[in-house]
C-alpha cells in the first residue's frame, strides 16, 4: 500500500524501507560522529541515515569505528581509535535563506493595529444577553 510513496527520503539516504540494503557491512572502517547518547549510555552515530550503535563513546566525540554487527534497522561497531579524517563541514560561502530586513518581534504578527488590546471588553458587543432593539 505504501510501497510507491517516498515520504521523508533523501537521495542516497537510508529508510526504513525494508527493500533497502543497509549502507554499512560488517567488518567495515568508518569514520563517524556520536551525535548523541542512547539510553543505556551507548553513542548513536548515523551512516547515510543507519543508525549505528557505539559503546563508550561520547555525545559529539570523532572515531573511527569497525562494524561488527548488521542488522535490517541498525548496526553495532567498536571504536578502533581517534577518526582518520576530519568532520565534513557544511558549506559557509551560501547565502542564509532567510534575511531579516527589519528587527523582528516575535509577538507582533502584524495583523492587528497597534495598541488594541485584546483583553478591554468595554466595546465588544457581543454579550451573553441577545441583542435588543432600543427606543
């Protein structure tokens, strides 16, 4: 039924498409970064989008690791040491996508005049009791 939708892929990328091989083997050497820190105290690292389980190892910590288990969702590695290349850094010479022109104010959406204030009911006419014809 949802085998033809791609929702949330990214080219190259690993899902959790089960037809998908994943972009690691055992016996492999890679370098990685933790990015954080599972719950019984194992580093998480990502493949191509596979998570890779790492013991003793630290949240934004570089190694180099071996892949001693693959499984259909996640693997397992040891650290063999310190990584052998640096980080990937992301391109800074792009243009930020976003440019404020004007100081923002995160309460001011702009589409109330200035000063109204929300809370005086003095002029609100929509009371509990129906309206009435005056004479």
């Amino acid at each position: 039924m949802y085998g033809e939708r791609n929702f949330g892929s990214r080219s190259g990328g690993y899902n959790n498409d089960r037809q998908m091989t994943p972009p690691v083997r055992e016996g492999e050497e890679i370098d990685v970064t933790i990015e954080a820190v599972g719950e019984k105290g194992d580093g998480i690292a990502k493949q191509k989008g596979f998570v890779l389980f790492v013991p003793n190892t630290k949240a934004g910590e570089r190694v180099r690791i071996k892949i001693t288990r693959v499984l259909a969702k996640v693997g397992f590695a040891q650290v063999l040491g310190p990584a052998l290349e640096p980080a990937k850094q992301e391109r800074t010479d792009k243009k930020p996508e976003f440019e404020a022109k004007e100081e923002l104010d995160s309460e001011d959406f702009g589409d109330e005049p200035a000063g109204d204030d929300m809370g005086d009911d003095s002029s609100d006419d929509m009371g509990d009791e129906p309206d009435e014809e005056k004479n």
